[in-house]
C-alpha cells in the first residue's frame, strides 16, 4: 500500500533544501516507528509504503504531518502505457460505483523519457473512462491524478495537507498553555513555522480543579500530533496566587499575575533550551492584551514574545480550533486560574515602572522559585499515552 504527499512551502528552499527534506523525512520516520513503513523522498515528493494493518495510523499522521500541502492514497504499475489504462480504469469505475458522474484526468510527467506528454497521456487514459462517466474539465465529480515518475502513480481524492515547514527546523519555543481556545491555537500556528514547542500550564488548586489540569493535558496531547513530541509543564500557582490577591492592589491583579508567570516562564525557557515565550494573546481581547498591558509583560520576559493570534478575532481563532480539533476540549467548563480573582475594573494601561513597584512589594520571589522547582512534567508524543514523571530531576531528553 502506497501513500504519496506532496511537499509543500519547504520547496521553495535554496542550497538547504536537503536538510527540511531529512528533517521532514525524520519527523515521519519517527511517528511510524515500528509499524512497518519503508519512507522515501524524491524530487518533491514523500513516499510511505506500508502493511495494510498500518494504514489507519498512516493517514492519521498524513492528516497532522506539518510540511506537506496534501496527500493521497495511490495506486502504482509499472512505465507502460497499457498498464495506466488499466489501473487508472480500475480506479475510475471505483470512483463511478461511488456515485461519480463526471471525471476528468489529471496528468503530470516527471520523467520526460517517457514517449507521451502530458495532454497525451490524460487523452490516452480518458478513452475507455468514458464507457463510465462523462468527460468534465472544469468542475469535474473526482479527478483522476497519474504521475509518472521512476513508476507511475495513479490517484484521486487528494486530501489537503497541514502546509508550513517541518517540526523543529525553526527552534523552540514555550507556550504558556492555558485552558481557552486561543493559546493551543497560538502553538499550532508556531508549528506551522518549523518550531518545536514546550508547553507550560498554571494550576492553581483547589480553585482550578483536576478536570481543568486534565483539559490541557488533552490539548497538549493533540498538539504533540502536530508538533511529535512536547513536554507540559504544570506548575502549582496557588501561593503566588493568594499572595498577589493579599497585597497587590485589586485592579492589577491581572496584570501582576501574568508578570509572575513571565518569571517563571523565563526560568522554564532557559531549562528547555527555548529561544521564545510564545502566548494567545489578541490585541483588544481582554484587559491584560491591550498593548501598554502586554509591554508591561513583554518588559519582564527575558526572551522574545510571539503572539501569532494577535491580529485573529474569536471567529478566525474558532475557526482554526475547530481544525485542529481543539474547539470541543477547550469549551469545556472548567476554568483556568487567569479567570480566578478577576478584579471588576482592571487597569488598562499598565506602565513598567508600576508594574515594578507592585511586583517587588510582594516580596514573591520565594514562591516563585518553589512553584517552579515543584512542577509537575507530562510527556507526550505523537501515538502514545502521556507519560507523567516523577520529578523534574527525572527528566532525560
């Protein structure tokens, strides 16, 4: 059984090109480890053939395999021009059982040794399909796709592709990993650009419960589709907390408990090798996201912020949660602790300077540095339950 994909923005790569193929290459190598796939990659194309039993977790990981902009289960014969006619048949009369009334063939030919173009192979191709189905070249039922490379390829049914460049050719990154809609959405998009991800999480127990904890350890999980392998990083957050609720002033609360996390979001990047701190935030969202409020955060990272959802309203954010199949778990209702203490009325225009004072008359240093050495760490990778470890000193990657 053959599976093709078609290589996508990584194409366009100069004299590097061959380190995203390998890197692509290795990304599927290492989601398909010991379920029997031999994977090739020539001239813009990336090839599994697999034991049928293998063909369920092929197509999943095809469906969440970032760098191709599509793929197809194929069909294969040999360089002879009878043999097309006969598999590309085959595969139309499947297509007209399944209701098809129109076709059109869709040729492409890689080897030019080979005696017929491209119009003549869809002319030579189409003559016996129209025993089955009516010839329609603009809005055609199903397309039948023939390619003929170092042997030919027949297929229909192409389906789309994740696009962006290959998982970890563009760094690390640590999102701060809430529970809502736009934070997962935010590690999806990073992804997309090549970049490996770490995830890190704010518990605050008993007022966030473990069913909230368990919703992102299901969002990390489904990012781990994406990016192969994370690690989610859960930090208990209630004593800085209840600290910042007993002596900062209640309208910066908000905006106090995300400098504390750009604290220990900052020792975390630094012990993953991270080379940014990646949030969700929307300029204009909520209060803490208008820009004086997040250049109060940004002045306490000690690395570059990306924000990839911050020109997205809800709906393109929806949207793309929706795709990922992130939307159902992050509706859930259990609340995270940034919604926990909300003051009335927060301050919408933070300065640094402010911000500075309030944070160092909390005198929560302390706290900070024993939530960050208590954590608890989840590893997750693409097709296998997470994995929880003991201590962070257990940790070996």
């Amino acid at each position: 059984m053959t599976y093709l994909a078609k290589l996508g923005e990584l194409t366009l790569k100069g004299s590097n090109i061959q380190e995203f193929e390998n890197l692509l290459k290795h990304n599927t190598a290492k989601c398909l480890e010991g379920n029997g796939c031999r994977i090739t990659l020539r001239a813009g194309r990336l090839y599994i053939d697999c034991p049928e039993e293998s063909a369920s977790k092929v197509e999943f990981l095809l469906n969440h395999l970032i760098g191709i902009t599509g793929w197809a289960k194929c069909r294969t014969c040999e360089k002879d021009l009878e043999q097309i006619k006969a598999t590309a048949y085959e595969l139309a009369k499947l297509m007209a059982e399944k209701g098809c009334k129109t076709f059109k063939i869709d040729s492409r030919r890689a080897d030019k040794s080979f005696p017929l173009n491209s119009y003549e192979i869809n002319c030579e191709a189409a003559g016996d399909i129209e025993a089955l189905m009516k010839v329609d070249v603009h809005k055609p039922d199903c397309i039948i796709y023939i390619e003929v490379r170092e042997k030919v390829y027949v297929y229909t049914d192409s389906e789309t592709g994740c696009r962006g460049l290959p998982v970890g050719c563009s760094g690390k990154g640590l999102l701060l990993l809430s529970g809502g809609l736009d934070s997962p959405v935010a590690g999806y998009r990073m992804l997309r650009r090549g970049m490996k991800i770490e995830c890190c999480y704010f518990h605050s127990y008993p007022y966030t419960s473990e069913e909230a904890k368990q919703k992102v350890v299901t969002l990390a999980q489904k990012l781990a589709y994406y990016g192969i392998t994370t690690y989610l990083n859960i930090i208990p957050f209630t004593d800085v907390q209840m600290r910042i609720k007993e002596k900062a002033p209640e309208a910066w609360s908000t905006l106090i408990l995300r400098v504390c996390m750009m604290k220990i979001a900052n020792m975390l990047a630094r012990r993953c090798n991270a080379k940014c701190i990646i949030t969700g935030e929307s300029v204009g969202q909520v209060a803490s996201q208008t820009i004086e409020n997040m250049t109060v955060t940004e002045h306490f990272s000690e690395f570059p912020m990306m924000r990839p959802c911050c020109g997205l309203d809800k709906e393109e954010i929806i949207r793309t949660a929706e795709d990922i199949d992130t939307y159902e778990t992050s509706i859930l209702p259990y609340e995270d602790c940034c919604v926990l203490f909300s003051p009335r009325h927060p301050v919408l225009r933070g300065t640094q300077d402010e911000a500075e004072d309030i944070y160092n008359s909390l005198e929560v240093d302390d706290l900070i540095e024993k939530a960050y050495n208590e954590r608890e760490i989840v590893k997750l990778t693409f097709g296998d339950a997470p994995v929880w470890i003991a201590t962070p000193a257990a940790r070996n990657d």
